[in-house]
C-alpha cells in the first residue's frame, strides 16, 4: 500500500501544480496594474466612481475607455440611466 502511495504521489502533486498554473493565468488576466489604476483615477467623474463601487476596477475602467472612445463633440455619451440618476438627484 505504501509503494502505490509513493508511486501516485508524484503524478497527483505535477497535476494539482498544472491546475493551480492555469488558476493563476486565470487572475493574472483578471489584476490590474498601477497604470491602469492611476488612468482611472486621473479621469474618473461620479459615475466611473460609482461603477468602480459597483462593479470592480476592471469593468469600471472598460466603461470608461468605451464611453471616451464614444466622445461626441468634446462631450462624453453618458449611458440611458445615467440621465435618470443625474435628474433624480
């Protein structure tokens, strides 16, 4: 029994390391760098802010990035529900 231990335990330990690699590629993907951070917070007005709250850093600043990419004139294209929370406070 102690030699089909010592036999599995090698194969079962290389598996478990490979799976916990691909689960660190995973939130490698997911982290967010310094850079990142500051861009959000050098541009970031109550709505970002609010998303950020909300949602996480990653998708906040996807949001943000969409909504300058959609910049109209200078002025940014808020979202439909955004204009509800403006009038509504």
């Amino acid at each position: 029994m102690q030699g089909l231990a010592a036999l599995l335990f090698p194969p079962v330990l290389m598996f478990f390391a490979l799976a916990m690699e691909r689960v660190q590629t995973g939130l490698d993907r997911l982290s967010v760098g310094r850079a990142h951070v500051e861009e959000f917070l050098e541009t970031a007005d109550e709505t970002d802010v609010g998303n950020l709250a909300k949602d996480g850093l990653p998708a906040a600043l996807d949001e943000l990035r969409q909504r300058r990419s959609n910049d109209v004139g200078g002025e940014p294209v808020l979202p439909a529900d955004s204009d509800a929370r403006t009038r509504a406070s």
